[in-house]
C-alpha cells in the first residue's frame, strides 16, 4: 500500500510538473530591466530584490528574467516611477515614500509614523482595501504602472545623533536627513530636513552638512559607517515601525504577459517579503552589539520625547488630509482597519516587557 501511495504521488507531481510546463510553454520570454532604489549589498533593504531576481527565472518557468541596475546606474532612484510609467525602463524597486511630492499618499503605502508593525501592515494590504487603494493612487494619478508590494520590514531606528536629544529644545535648529511623512513631524518641531539616498549619508555626515540622520535599521546602517561620526541611536523607530518595498512595471509589459506570468510575478514578490522580514529580524540584535563596541550609546527616547512626536504626528495628519483628498481617503481606510485590528492586538500578544523572560 505505501509502494501504491508513494506511485501515485510521484505520478501527481510528474503531472504537476507537466501542467506548470505547459502552463508556459506558449508564453514569450520576458526581459525585467530593473531599477533599484537601494544597493544590492544592503541586507534587507537591496538584497530582497537581487534575492527575487534569483528565482523568478524558475518560478516563471524560464520566460522571465531579471537584470537589476544598481542606484543611479540607468537611471536616478527619484526617477524610477516615471522611468518606469514612461516606458524607459519596464520596472524598478523603490518605496512609494519617494514619491510624496508627487502622490501625497503614497508615503501611507510606504512607512506610517506610528503607524503598523508589519504583519498588520500587510493585513491591510493583502486582507483590507491597502493594495485594491495602492493600484487606485497610481492609476488616478496617471502613471502607467502596476504596483505589487515586494518586501517588508521591520523598525528602523530613529537616527544618529552627534549630541544627546533629551528635551524639544535639543532638536530646534537641526540639521538632519529624515524620509517620508516622518519629516515633515520633524520639521514642525524645527529641525531642517533633507532627503537623501543612503549612499551620500555619511559624507554629509562627517563633512557637517547634516547634523544628524535617520536611515534604517541597524545592520544596514553599520555597513553605511554611521557609528563612527554619530555616537548616540535612538530607538524606537516611531517614524517607520515598518517599511513596503514595492515592485513596479510597466502596465504595457504587465499586459503581455500571460496570467501564469503574472502569478509568478506576485507570487515571487510575496515570497521575497517573507525572505526581508525574516532576513531582517535575524540580522539586527548582532549589529547592536557592534554598535556598542564601537562606542555608541543605545538609546530610547523619553515618554516627554515619543508623546512629542506622536502628538506631532497628529497634527501633520490633519494638514495632510485636508491638503489632498486621497491622503484622506487612504487614511481612513487605514485607521479603520487598525481600530479593529486592536481588538486582536491588545488580546493576542505578550506584554513587551514579558516577552523575552
């Protein structure tokens, strides 16, 4: 009888096999060509993506590939969504954060201050209205795009200060590299910000253009040299307690591609954000414990400090709504979604403080 099961079971996945071939068979080879915001070497943010390239190829049965371009190689990582609309190139990997100057909300698809951890962040997308509103934006914004949430992660830290930041005071007249709808929080608060890419921090850093930056979160940030112009990190990432990565294409080449291509693509993406969330996780604590050997103080923001941001927070929420509907309208869904999302939350899990005895 085990003989007959393991017969009929190696006979089903021949099968499978077979139908997954067919399923491709008639499909035309597709070539994706790129883009990315993020450096390749860096863990979680750019390798998820060079992580996707590896196995698209197989998941596609072979008719597509990917040749990724490193930041600002074929084109700048500002100008990946238009490249990508335009046709200039046919995809890109970036974060919709970058594109708030032109899609108000599109940061709330991005990193939300204060905002979800990422298993209930991607609940909004996957289970809530977040990816149905995500499509929505770019289609009523006139961009030619499909967008399909790629990778995920965790906190970031809240930057890398030269000096202690005990009291609001500290921050007035600051200068600081910070992303997204966190910037304009901190702006309130009279710090002057700039945006930009990862790769020229640290040079600003040391040189003093900037007094202080946010990036991401700690293993990254270690390969970028942070530690050793800024002595004192701040956690938590109250700013970015997750961050969407998302996989751009053009909607010409999405709609010749066949529904078995289509399927490989968002089912490959689906798979790299399990790969970044794990990756991330794992990577952290480690570059922590560098961190501190290097001379860096740990530190966590004071109950005045995190009840500043978050109230804030608020505020620039209510300018932002009123600014553009759509900010609006996302964010409604959002916080709809989470008021019942709570429920669960406050029931399901662990005390932080009990988690880890």
């Amino acid at each position: 009888m085990n003989l007959k099961k393991a017969a009929i079971a190696s006979a089903l996945a021949i099968a499978a096999t077979g139908l997954s071939v067919s399923a491709h068979a008639a499909d035309k080879k597709i070539l994706l060509k790129t883009p990315i915001a993020f450096g390749s070497h860096l863990p979680a943010l750019g390798t998820p993506i060079q992580w996707y390239a590896d196995h698209i190829t197989k998941t596609s049965g072979g008719t597509i590939k990917m040749k990724i371009y490193e930041p600002g190689k074929l084109v700048s990582p500002a100008e990946i969504l238009d490249a990508v609309s335009t046709g200039k190139v046919n995809s890109g990997y970036s974060t919709a954060g970058y594109w708030q100057g032109k899609l108000p909300a599109s940061a709330l698809f991005s990193a939300v201050p204060f905002g979800p951890e990422a298993g209930e962040y991607m609940a909004w997308l996957f289970f809530g209205n977040g990816l149905k509103l995500y499509q929505q934006m770019y289609d009523e914004g006139g961009y030619n795009v499909k967008v399909v949430p790629c990778a995920i992660i965790s906190p970031e830290t809240s930057g890398w200060f030269r000096k202690p930041i005990e009291k609001p005071e500290d921050l007035k007249g600051l200068n600081m590299r910070f992303f997204g709808l966190g910037a304009s929080v901190m702006e309130k608060l009279g710090v002057g910000t700039v945006q930009l890419p990862g790769g020229e921090i640290f040079g600003a850093l040391e040189k003093g253009a900037i007094d202080a930056s946010e990036f991401s979160q700690p293993a990254i940030d270690q390969r970028l040299g942070f530690h050793k112009v800024a002595k004192y990190n701040y956690f938590p990432g109250w700013h970015q307690q997750s961050t969407v990565f998302e996989l751009l294409i053009n909607k010409d080449t999405w709609g010749k591609m066949s529904d078995a291509q289509q399927a490989a693509v968002e089912t490959t993406c689906m798979a790299t954000m399990t790969y970044s969330i794990a990756e991330g996780e794992a990577l952290q604590y480690s570059a922590m414990e560098k961190a501190k050997e290097n001379g860096v103080e740990i530190r966590y923001w004071n109950e005045e400090m995190l009840s500043l941001f978050e109230n804030t927070w608020l505020e620039v929420v209510e300018e932002k709504k009123t600014e553009d509907p759509f900010f609006n309208k996302v964010w409604d869904d959002l916080s709809q979604f989470r008021k019942g999302y709570a429920l669960w939350s406050a029931n399901g899990f662990l005390p932080r403080e009990t988690q880890n005895q």
